[in-house]
C-alpha cells in the first residue's frame, strides 16, 4: 500500500528520489505517466497492466473516453529506479505538471502521485476546507 506524502528536490538532470517504501512496492521499474490536477501519476508495472487495460477497454466511439485514454496511455513512459531509487521525469512530463526543484511526492494507495509543491499546498488547502461536505457526500452514496 502506498501512503504519505514527502517532500523530495528534483535535481538539475531532472531526477527525483522515491520514498524508500514506495520503491520495496514498486521494484526497479515503474511507470510514469500524465495524472489529474496537474500532477503526475507513477504505478507499479503490475498496477500499470490493470489500468492500461481499463483503459483500453473504453469505448472508442465516445469521445471523452478516447480523450480519457489518450491522455494517460499516450503520456505514459516505463522508467527505471536507479541505485539511489531516483526516477528520471521526462521532459514533457515535467512541464505538463509544471514541476520547478521542489516536489511532493504522495502515496495515493495504488500509485504514486507527483505534484508541484505549491500546487500541493494550494490544492490540499482547499480539499481541508471541503473535508466536511466531501464525507457528506460520500456517505449520501452509502461510501463513507
């Protein structure tokens, strides 16, 4: 189970270090690929399989769901955990995200999220300020 939230730098070869217990989940791979929110979303290969074939089980006659899957099957990339556990985000991940040097790197129970650290902050604000109204809601769909 991937949980937390950490703080990490992305270095100047635009490298970032995964949290030591997030990468005994995900192994010496992963993928990487664009998320919601502007932030990126990193699976495990195994995890990866499962959404990759959501996916692609959508159908292709709707234009959101063909929208849906290009966004993540295409931007998606498989990268390596180096000897540091350092992943390499690529540039065209990095700008969709608009990720400067600092990063937020949050377990989200079966992926990995990387977010702009400002943007971190500035969307966890608002989530606190909604907590209340969210559970609310969930629990009028009998899910909280």
């Amino acid at each position: 189970m991937l949980i937390g939230e950490y703080k990490h730098t992305i270095d100047a070869k635009k490298r970032i270090s995964l949290p030591a217990k997030f990468r005994r989940e995900l192994g010496k791979k992963a993928v990487i690929t664009r998320g919601l929110d502007k932030c990126l979303f990193v699976y495990s290969l195994e995890e990866w399989k499962k959404v990759a074939e959501t996916l692609s089980g959508l159908s292709t006659g709707q234009a959101d769901s063909r929208n849906f899957g290009r966004l993540l099957l295409a931007g998606a990339v498989d990268v390596e955990i180096d000897s540091l556990g350092r992943i390499l985000i690529p540039d065209y991940l990095k700008n969709y995200a608009e990720l400067k040097d600092k990063a937020i790197v949050a377990g989200v129970y079966k992926r990995i999220e990387i977010w702009d650290e400002k943007r971190w902050e500035e969307f966890k604000s608002g989530v606190e300020e909604k907590a209340d109204l969210l559970a609310e809601k969930l629990g009028e769909l009998g899910l909280y």
